[in-house]
C-alpha cells in the first residue's frame, strides 16, 4: 500500500485506445467530419480563390484620396487609394472594428464614419480608433487606364 489513491509519482498512465478504432482511423474520421461541415484546406482554397477584378479608373482617384468600390461580380467592397502620385494601393474596405465599409479617404486619411477610426491611406495602418487592427491589403496593378486588384 503506497497510501496514493490516484496517479502517485514515478507512475506513467498510457492513453487507452477504444478498440476497433486506431488513431489514424479517428484522424481520418475527425478530417472528414471537419470536411462535411466546409473546413476542408482543399474546399477553402478553391472556394476563396484569389480573383483579379478591374476596380476602377485611374481618373477616379485623385492624388492623397481613396474611394470604396464595388466591384462588378464580386460581394466584396475594395478601398483604393492613390497616396502619392501613381502609387495605388487597395485595401479590404471593411473598417476592422466592426467591418462596415469606410467611407473613404481625404488627405491621406481613411475615415469610417460609423464611429470615427481612421486609418493611413498608405499603408492600411489604423491611427485612431476604435479600430486597432490594420486595413486588410490587397494586390493592386494599373494596366492602362484601368486599376486592377486581385483578392
Ligand atoms: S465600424 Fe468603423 S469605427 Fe466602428
């Protein structure tokens, strides 16, 4: 009698395996379940592909602003902005507080009028809350006339 009613020092506990089903058979089972309810890598890849949409014309934003787009075949809504002279970035438009679209950008500033963040129409930077996460980057290119982003 060790006068341990438990699981005492020196003691090494083996996991218990239920029978008829190995680890491997459980992973497999755990994936495809995962898999059943939309968590697949495979699924997520091909349902989240990246899309390159044409956004806008490069008329469309003046230099040090930005402007919300919806584009064409997408459910999505794209912030551009022209921070210096034929520099285009794109960001997600959904303010990182409570992602509704910002309203816009006006001397380099990205305002969200729902409660006032505001973020850097350069980088995405958030530099007034309530937002503390940074705007969502998307690729951007210019071909032609046309500004292209990818997301
Ligand atoms: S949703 Fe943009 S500041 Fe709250």
């Amino acid at each position: 009698m060790s006068g341990c009613d438990g699981v005492c020092g020196n003691e090494s506990v083996q996991p218990v395996e239920p029978k008829g089903l190995s680890r491997r058979a459980l992973l497999a089972s755990f994936g495809a379940g995962l898999a059943a309810i939309g968590f697949s890598t495979l699924g997520e890849t091909a349902a989240y592909a990246a899309k390159t949409y044409t956004v806008c014309k490069t008329t469309d934003v003046k230099v040090g602003s930005g402007k919300v787009f919806r584009p064409k075949g997408s459910s999505g809504f794209v912030l551009v902005t022209q921070p210096r002279k034929g520099v285009w970035r794109a960001f997600d438009a959904r303010c990182t507080h409570e992602q509704v679209p910002v309203a816009g950008a006006a001397n380099n500033v990205v305002v969200c009028n729902q409660h006032g963040a505001q973020f850097n129409a350069d980088t995405g930077t958030a530099t007034a809350g309530p937002a503390r996460r940074s705007l969502k980057k998307y690729k951007v290119a210019v071909s032609g006339t046309s500004v292209k982003v990818t997301f």
